[in-house]
C-alpha cells in the first residue's frame, strides 16, 4: 500500500509538468476540429427547426381556440 502511495504521488507531481506547456508551443486548430465543430452546428441546426414547428404546435393547442363542441340531441 505504501509503494502505491509512493507511486501515485510520483505520477501526480510529474504529470502537472509534462501536460503543462507555454503559449508559444500551442498549436492552432486543425481541419478536421473544424469540420466537427460545422458538421455539430449543422446536427443543431437541423434538429432546431422541427423543434420550433412542434413548440409552435403545442403552443397553439394549449393557447388557441377551443375546439367546437357537437351539440347533439337524443331522443
């Protein structure tokens, strides 16, 4: 148990040194992390028109006129 402590705080203390790096090593974006972020904008785009047109419809069920009721007589 000791030497898995040892081990854990060894990885800890070496790894916030090897994932940190400076401004200037940054890499810009590739074409294909903008590719996904398009082909993600055009998933939302499409799923947010037919959103509206059933909000709109729910909307209006719940907000619109009241159906005509049939009023019929029994003998």
């Amino acid at each position: 148990m000791k030497k898995l402590q040892w081990i854990l705080i060894a990885l800890l203390t070496y790894a916030g040194q090897a994932l940190a790096s400076s401004a200037e090593s940054q890499a810009q974006p590739g074409l294909l992390i903008w590719i996904f972020c398009t082909f993600g904008a055009l998933i939302l785009a499409t799923q947010l028109i037919p959103g509206m047109l059933l909000l709109g419809a729910a909307f209006k069920g719940l907000f619109g006129a009241a159906p005509a009721t049939r009023n019929s007589s029994r003998s």
